[in-house]
C-alpha cells in the first residue's frame, strides 16, 4: 500500500512563493516599460550590456536569465529598436559581439529615476536591512543545487 505524503500549503511552497514576489515586483516595472514600449526582457539585455559592456549573446543570455533561442528574438527587436548593435568578433569572426547605443544608453539613464523609485519604495516598505539579506539569500540561493 502506497503512502501518500502531505502536501504543503501554497503559502509555504518556495516556487510560489518566488513567483508571488516577483509578480509583486516585477508589476510596476512592467508599467514604467510599457511606457518606453519595452519589454522586461529587452530592459534585462539592456541593463546587463549597459553594466558589462559589450558581450556575445551566450553571456547575455546568462546574465540576462534568458534562454538563447528567446534572446535572439530580443536581440532583433533591440537592433531594429536602435538600441542595440551586432558586429563580428575580431578574434572569431562567425561570432557577434553585441552593444548598446547612445539610444540604449539613454532609455536606460530616463527611466533609471523610476526604477529606483520602485525599489525605493520596496525597501523602505520591507525595511532597508531585511531587502539587503532577501537579496543576500536569493543570490545565495542562486548558487545552490537541488538537482540529484
């Protein structure tokens, strides 16, 4: 006879737990992306190329917590946009190395105010020392394996 083992409450699932914060977060910086006409996926390629500098796409598909196949549809949005370029690599010319624009540049220096706005609140809402250790345990928890 098989046992069956209690299942916990949603409210103490780590997944859903995770999704419920995110969509928390994630709610109004969707708001201020739809008014730039962007989408949290560019904004991420965006970010992470403003931050690193230029960067193949497999790095940015990694930094930006994109898969690749996802990422090359991005990127074509982004050229066409203006806010990225693609050139070849001068080491290993069938790779391309991608960069942001002044045009990039400058929608993320715009909207940059309204970000920090939004974590501000979020951290005075938490408390400036418990948003510091989720952020601490989340990077934490990213380095860790629960694959067998």
């Amino acid at each position: 006879m098989s046992e069956t083992l209690p299942l916990p409450s949603t409210a103490r699932s780590l997944p859903i737990a995770l999704l419920r914060a995110r969509e928390r977060v994630m709610g109004p910086i969707r708001a201020m992306l739809a008014d730039v006409g962007i989408t949290e996926q560019q904004w991420r390629v965006l970010r992470v190329l403003h931050e690193a500098g230029p960067l193949d796409p497999t790095r940015i598909a990694d930094r930006a917590c994109l898969l690749l196949p996802s990422l090359t549809r991005i990127l074509q949005k982004l050229t066409d946009k203006g806010l990225i370029v693609r050139a070849p690599d001068r080491i290993d010319r069938r790779k391309q190395v991608i960069s942001i624009t002044q045009e990039g540049v400058a929608l993320i220096e715009d909207n940059l105010a309204t970000s920090l706005e939004i974590m501000d609140r979020l951290k005075q809402q938490m408390g400036e020392d418990r948003f510091e250790a989720l952020l601490d345990l989340l990077n934490e928890l990213d380095e860790t394996s629960v694959s067998s």
